[in-house]
C-alpha cells in the first residue's frame, strides 16, 4: 500500500491543469514513481476517466522499445483524442529516450494535455529543454523522507506488523543510521538486508546516472571521491584539497578533474552543495563550499559506518531538513567567524548554528560568538540535542533538533 507524501502531492494538485509541464526531480529511490502513483489515485478519485490517463515508465520493459523521441510520440499519439478534454500525461524516468523533450514540446502544442514529468538527473533540466519549453515548465524536487515523513511511514508500517512503539531517540538513531529512502523502512525489521539495498542504490546512481550519461573515464576515482564526500559532510573544503588528498591516496587526478565530477554527483541529486556567503562583504565566495549527502544512510553505507563526528552528522540533517522546507541554504561568513547556515526563503530568513550539545561553556560561547555578531534582526538559533537547557541567550533561541524537525513554527 502506497504510504502519502502530502506535501509533495499538494504541490502537484496545485499545479494540475496550469499551462506548466510539472518536472519531479530526486535521486533514484526517494520516492518520485510513488508521486505519480499517488497523484494517478487522485486524478481518478477526483472523476478524470482512466482513459484520459497516460502512464509510461520507461525504465519498464513494456516500453523498452521505444528507443527514440519518434516511436515515443507515435506511441502517445494512437492513445490522444482531440475531444475538448484534458489528457494527464505521467511519465516515468523519461530520460531514457532521447530527444524526448521534442516530444512533450509537440504534445504542449498538438493536444489538450497536462503533462507531468519524473527524471534521475538534473541533465532533465538542460539548456536545451529550457529553450525548447521557454520557460513553461515547473521544478519539484523530491527528497528521501524528512524525519516527520519517516515516524509517519514507519507509524503506518509498524500498525500493520503489530510492533511494539520504539522511543523517539531510538526511532531518530535508526532514521539517522538506515536513512529515509523509502524502501527502508520496509527493511527495517531485517536490518542486514539494508546494506546490500543501498548498495545497489549506490551503483545505480553511479553506473546509470554519471558514469554511463557523462561517459567518465575512471569510474574508481569517481568513487574515491564521492567516499571522500561521505566522509567529510560539513567540512569546509576545496577541490584542491580534494584533489591533493586522492592524489596522496594514489589517485592521480587534477582540480578540474574533481570539479567536473563534483557536478556530475550533484547532477545525480546525491550530493548538495552549500557556498559560503559573506555576511560583511554582501557576497558569495567562490572556494571553500560545503558538501552534504542527500540521504545518511547512503553516507554510512559509503564510509562503513565509521563513527564520525556526531555533530557533522546533525548538520547533514538539519541542512535536508531546511531543503525539505524549501530554503534557500548557504553557509556564512562573519569576518574570521563561520556561521553554519543562513537559510532564505520568500516569507522568511534565519541565521542557524547546530551543535549535538551546548552543555560545556566553552562550546556553547563558541557557537553563539557568529550569531551575536551579526547585526540584523532576523531570527537567530542554535540547534541542539540537548533538552535541559535555556530556551534563549540574548534573543538567540535554543531549540532541541528533534523539537525543530518536528514542527516547524
């Protein structure tokens, strides 16, 4: 039983029949063909017939032979009637056939279609399709599941296996450890089959969604890099210094080399970037990024569950957490101080610090040193696994993370 992504699902109904092609864009896993199944159950609950529905997912052999934007449009076309009505167009992992923005520029002009699109990597969004459709069409990314999506999965899943409730720490650990694709809660009560799933998602990302689209030439170095990533989330670092660490591993590669590959993973939506902005000069910076992994238990899966710094771990996730909110997030500078993210968006901006506890003095002065020195009036807070503590220093308010990932007001 498919379990809801309301807060997805809500974005495409409020794009249904506007004159936008609605493109879903995530790493494979994270739940995007389960979006359009959802939004199908919606189309036929809300009366739109069957046969005004069209499904294609072209990563199923039954539409294996359409190899070419020409049998793709062929093949929609003996199923459209110009009869006035809207035809809902859902189409999986369309990448697959090239060209194929021809076609879904041709159905735009040629029928009454609403057309909704699902792909693996950001080459989706290219310069080509952007000129083809000027603009006439609307991103939606998709993410693993938030951590108020993952108790809502696990809560659903567990009810029907008649478990008994986990504790909210424990629950966190696991989210933490095993991640939020999907597909893992189902593997929850076999934990040792978690690891071999996230391998193979692994390989598919890499071997389908860089290797063969970029047709990369060391695949290996690819790996060592995306590995170096992994081990290194909410780390300051440079493509040179990347480059000179593989390098010294026995990886001869170049600053450019790594720079193209960055992009390629972040392409393949399972790397996120953060730039660093400037706070005093006004400015984005143009070295010393941040990098985070999409999902933690890709990160784990990567490193071999080595205990890494928990504090890097809680600044993974609150950085999805504020993705999922739809912020724009970018670390800051405060002169020689870091502020680890300023998040923006419409209707809001905060300055926001993550530590896994300010319990100590010396860590907690350390953590609201860039905060009291920014001077504006935008929200300021620490985020911090601790309960028993203040719940604000000087208009920064301190917040337990499991308290912020839970509501978010």
């Amino acid at each position: 039983m498919l379990k809801n992504r309301d807060f997805y699902l809500t974005q495409l109904i409020k794009f249904k029949d506007k004159p936008l092609i609605k493109v879903i864009t995530g790493m494979r896993r994270s739940g995007k063909s389960s979006l359009l199944e959802l939004f199908e159950s919606y189309l036929l609950a809300n009366g739109v017939p069957s046969d005004h529905i069209i499904r294609m997912n072209f990563e199923s052999l039954e539409f294996d032979e359409l190899t070419s934007y020409k049998q793709m449009y062929a093949s929609l076309k003996k199923q459209l009637i110009k009869n006035g009505k809207n035809f809902y167009i859902l189409l999986d992992e369309v990448q697959q056939v090239e060209s194929w923005e021809r076609v879904v520029n041709s159905l735009q002009v040629d029928y009454p279609v609403d057309i909704y699109l699902t792909g693996s990597n950001a080459y989706l969004l290219s310069s080509e399709l952007s000129t083809l459709l000027s603009g006439r069409y609307v991103e939606i990314p998709i993410q693993p599941l938030s951590f108020k999506e993952y108790l809502n999965f696990r809560e659903n899943e567990e009810s029907e296996l008649l478990s008994v409730s986990k504790p909210l720490a424990d629950r966190f650990n696991d989210y933490v450890t095993y991640g939020g694709l999907p597909t893992v809660i189902k593997l929850l009560d076999q934990k040792e089959t978690i690891s071999a799933f996230l391998s193979g998602v692994i390989n598919t990302v890499i071997l389908k969604d860089v290797v063969q689209r970029n047709q990369v030439r060391d695949p290996a170095l690819l790996e060592s890099l995306l590995k170096f990533i992994a081990d290194n989330i909410g780390n300051i670092v440079s493509t040179k210094k990347i480059a000179d660490y593989l390098n010294s591993s026995g990886r001869k590669t170049t600053s450019d080399t790594i720079d193209n590959y960055l992009a390629m993973l972040e392409n393949a939506y399972i790397i996120c970037r953060a730039n660093r902005y400037d706070l005093k000069g006004k400015m984005f910076l143009k070295t010393l990024e941040k990098y985070y992994i999409v999902d933690l238990g890709i990160r784990n899966q990567l490193t071999g569950l080595r205990n890494a710094d928990y504090g890097q771990i809680l600044e993974n996730v609150v950085f999805l957490e504020l993705l999922h909110r739809q912020y724009e997030v970018c670390i800051g500078k405060v002169g020689t101080l870091e502020v680890d993210f300023i998040a923006t968006r419409a209707d809001k901006k905060m300055y926001v610090q993550v530590s896994a506890t300010i319990m100590d003095e010396k860590t907690r002065e350390r953590e609201l040193r860039p905060l009291l020195a920014i001077d504006d009036q935008y929200d300021k807070m620490i985020l911090t696994m601790d309960r028993h503590f203040t719940k604000d220093f000087e208009g920064i308010r301190i917040i337990n993370i499991l308290d912020f990932l839970l509501h978010e007001e």
